[in-house]
C-alpha cells in the first residue's frame, strides 16, 4: 500500500494517534513529534517540514493532522541505507 492511499484513520492506527479533529498548533505537533518547537520552526524555516497554514494577518501557524502524520511516514525506512521516503510501500 502506498503511503497516498492511506486513509487518515490508517494513518492515526499506524502512529497511534488519537485525533483532535482540528488544526493543530506548533507546539501540539512538537509535542506530538517529541521535539522542540524550535526544530519544528526550522523545518519550516527550510520547507522540511510538515505543510503548514499561516493566516494573512496573523503569526499563528497551523498544521492539519494528516500532514503531519504523512510527513511523519515520509520518513519511514527500512534500512539505514535508504533515502527518506524510498520505503513508502507498506
């Protein structure tokens, strides 16, 4: 199965996640991640990251939880090897 075709329920199942149903703050994805904010905003920093939702106006930063679950998977290898994201089929 390809990572695309993962529906956001396969996905939460995958990582265990139970979901919010609404668009995440930074530092609920770091949490979530288990990193700090700022290795989240320097993955924003230099397009790394998860797509992220900025509203014109605003400083806030927003995440959709399948974006982040799919970025999370996006790097899923298995074997040391491997380039992040050869490893998609699971």
């Amino acid at each position: 199965m390809q990572a695309d075709t993962l529906t956001f329920e396969q996905l939460c199942e995958l990582f265990n996640y139970t979901p919010k149903n609404r668009p995440l703050s930074t530092d609920e994805v770091a949490e979530f991640l288990g990193v700090r904010r700022n290795t989240l905003e320097q993955h924003r920093l230099n397009g790394t990251g998860p797509r992220y939702f900025q509203p014109k106006g605003t400083r806030k930063v927003w995440y959709l939880e399948r974006d982040m679950l799919l970025w999370l998977l996006s790097g899923a290898r298995t074997s040391t090897s491997q380039q992040p994201g050869d490893a998609l089929c699971i």
